[in-house]
C-alpha cells in the first residue's frame, strides 16, 4: 500500500470508531437498550466478584446465557472497579474497529483495494452495527468474533493452508460461546472445502476436520463445566429450547396478530412477567439441561398439535428474520426509515454479486450461499422473529459483496485507474 490508500485506511477507521463514539455519547449511561443487557450484566458482576458462573440466587432464565460475553463484560468490570457500562461501550467501540479492519482484509482478498475500502466504509456508517457499539448485549463481539471466523476461512479457500482452517475453528469456538446459531455455518463451511479445493483434496479434508475439531476443543471446557456443576450434558447453554418454544406457542400467534405497538409490547410483557414465570414455576428446581430440553418438547408438542398454525407462524417469522427494516410494532416511523435506506441496497447489490460469484464457482460466495440457507432454515424458521439473529450472520456477508458489486461497476467505468486505490496486483472478480 502507498503512503496515500494508508491514509485513507486511516481516515475510515477513524471515521467507524468516530461514528460510535457519537452515537455512545447520546445515550444515558445506566441505559442496557435489551433486557437481556442485566442478565448478562449479573452474570459479569457474579465473575468480577469472584462467584463464577450462575450463582444459586441468580433467577433460572439467566443461566440461558451464553457464558463468553459475561466473561468479557467480567473482565471490563474487574478492571473498571465495578458495573461501568462507559467501559463497556469504549470496548466495544475497539472491537467495532478491529471488525472493520477485518472486513478491509477480507475485501482485499476477494476484490482488491477499492473492495476493502468500500466494505470497511458501509461496516463504519450502518446504523444498526453503530447502535449495537451501545448495548450490553453480545453482539458487537458476535460480530467480531464472526468476521474473523470469515476472513480465516476465505483465507483457507484461497490458499489451502492448516494454519488458516485451525485459526478459523477457534473464532468459531469463541463464537459459539457467545451465541450458538453460529455453528449452523459448520457444514456450509466443510461442504465448501471439500467440493471446490479439488486441487488439494487432502488438505480440504484436513482443514475440515482441524476446523471443526478446534472449535469443538474451544466450546468443550464450557461443557465440562455444565457436566461438572450439574451432572447433566449440554454443548452450550444458550436458551435454544426456550426460544423454539416461545417462537411455536400461542403467545407467538398473539404477537403477529397484535394491531398496534402497544397491543404487541403488552402481549409481550405478558410472556415475560406471567407466561413464563408460571412456567418456570412448573418445571420446578431442574438444572439448566433438563429445563432446555422441557422447553423443546412443549415447542414440539406445539408443532404436532397445530401444524396449520406452525407453518403460519414459520412464514411470519421468515418474514420478519428477513425483512430490510426493523419491526413497525416494536419500533418508530424514523428507525425504520433509517433501516431500510441501510439495508435495501446491501440487499439488491449483495445479492445480485453474491449470485455472480456463485455462478462462478467461487469458494467463498458457495460458502457464504449455502450458510446463509441453513440459517434461514434453522433460525429463521424453527426459532425466532428478531433480526438481531440474521444481521451479525448475514448482513457482514453482504457488506462484503455490496462493496464488491460498487467495485466491480467502478472498474468497468474506469474508475479504479483515476483513482489511489488500486496497483498492479488488484482485481475485481466479479
């Protein structure tokens, strides 16, 4: 890189960790933005005092709670002395940087120069990455943690090499540990290797392999955990059981057919504070597995006794996992204004590229394809509403092909010659 692209790599992490530190500096201090930010907040206090995970006076739901970002939040309230959700917020902002960073070398890698600007510059200016910078919830280090999954496997389909798959399992792990759906990407990730590195099919096997065994070996102490503390097997304690059953019961039907936002958020502080707590009053003093797996079998026995009403409800809820704009019943006029100016377009050009790239056979637009079916299928439709379940998943992927859709069209109108962001080595492979 030249002394100018340095200054303008410079000039867009600026400009993603000036965007966030705006954005921080508006809100109350004490506010979460998620329920689930004091949940998770207990359990970060719990680890800073030096109680562990789930101590006995925590309430059931909490141990719900996927454990790597209490650890993280643990660690920024033991060095902060204490609850500091400033702290937190500027963490969160390095993390966002470094995400974009990422995101910079993964459209390098894929397009060239102008790709990594373009794809590091729509990450800095999204709204919806911005206002998570501010929430106590984990998805700024999902995200992150996501990316860089991304960018070492792309670097191992370009390159064939061990170190690259081993690197990928481990931010899988991590991943994993700070919220499970991202293990649906495993078999679009082996799949991937073994179909099209037909040139090195023993190291795709391998890279496979060692992909799936590290991540495993990262997720297995927290297994051994659970195992150790309550006698019972679970991969990773993440509410899965408890949303696939909130997402097939009746309170699921009741919120869909809420007329307007105050119908739809009583309805859902019915579920919260009368729902599931008679509930949670049934089930008794299970450990954490058993009450899951209670949880699976009431979402089961919901889908046996309403088939009619279940695929309703999967159709709404794809509805909503993929829409472009956040919910109307839940949110105002100006969000979802706002949301939809940030996510039409990465729709209509991510899409288009990604389908280009897929025609061609390129490795990392089968991948990041066959990925983003196999969370539709699992998450869109078996378990959840909320976009916070595709965008940290999907909308990356489509930051990524976006820039590389404006790059490919800047190229052909002579753009990337006039400018300082390409040199001799760059392409757009479109």
């Amino acid at each position: 890189m030249t002394r100018g692209q340095k200054g303008w790599l410079l000039l867009l992490l600026a400009l993603c960790l000036a965007a966030r530190l705006g954005f921080i500096l508006q809100v109350p201090a004490s506010e979460y933005f998620y329920s689930d930010g004091d949940d998770y907040s207990r359990v970060a206090l719990g680890i800073a005092e030096g109680r562990g995970f789930y101590p006995p006076d925590m309430k059931p739901n909490i141990v719900y709670r996927a454990p790597f970002y209490p650890l993280v939040l643990g660690g920024i309230y033991k060095a902060a002395g204490g609850e500091n959700l400033v702290a937190v917020r500027l963490v969160h902002c390095g993390l966002a940087v470094l995400t974009g960073l990422l995101l910079f070398a993964i459209g390098r890698t894929l397009g060239g120069l102008l790709t990594g600007f373009l794809a590091l510059g729509l990450f800095a200016v999204h709204p919806y990455f911005i206002y998570h910078t501010a929430t106590v919830a984990p998805e700024t280090t999902f995200i992150f943690l996501t990316v860089a999954c991304y960018h070492f496997l792309f670097r191992f389909y370009d390159r064939a090499r061990l170190r690259d798959a081993l690197a990928a399992g481990f931010c899988l792990g991590l991943a994993a540990v700070t919220k499970g759906t991202v293990l649906l990407i495993i078999p679009a990730a082996c799949l991937t290797a073994v179909l099209l590195l037909r040139t090195s099919w023993r190291r795709a096997w391998a890279g496979a392999a060692l992909f799936v065994l590290t991540a495993l070996l990262v997720i297995a102490p927290l297994s051994a955990y659970t195992y150790a503390r309550w006698h019972e097997f679970s991969l990773i304690l993440d509410g899965s059981g408890l949303n696939f059953w909130i997402a097939n019961s009746e309170e699921s039907v009741r919120l869909f057919r809420a007329e307007t936002p105050e119908e739809f958020k009583r309805i859902q502080r019915t579920l919260w504070m009368e729902v599931l707590p008679a509930f949670e009053q049934e089930i008794g003093a299970l450990a954490p597995a058993s009450r899951d797996a209670f949880y699976f079998r009431r979402g089961w026995e919901e889908l046996r006794a309403h088939p009619g009403t279940s695929l309703w409800l999967a159709y709404e809820r794809l509805k909503i996992f993929w829409s472009p704009w956040v919910h109307p019943k839940v949110y105002g006029l100006k969000e979802v204004l706002v949301s939809a100016a940030a996510t039409v377009p990465l729709f209509v050009l991510g899409f288009a590229t990604l389908w280009r790239r897929i025609r061609r056979g390129c490795p990392d637009a089968v991948f990041a394809g066959l990925a983003m079916v196999l969370i539709t299928l699992v998450a869109g439709m078996l378990f959840n509403t909320e976009i916070r379940w595709r965008i940290p998943l999907i909308d990356t992927l489509l930051i990524l092909y976006t820039a590389l859709g404006i790059a490919s069209y800047a190229a052909r109108l002579g753009f990337l010659r006039r400018a300082q962001f390409s040199s001799s080595t760059d392409a757009v492979p479109v």
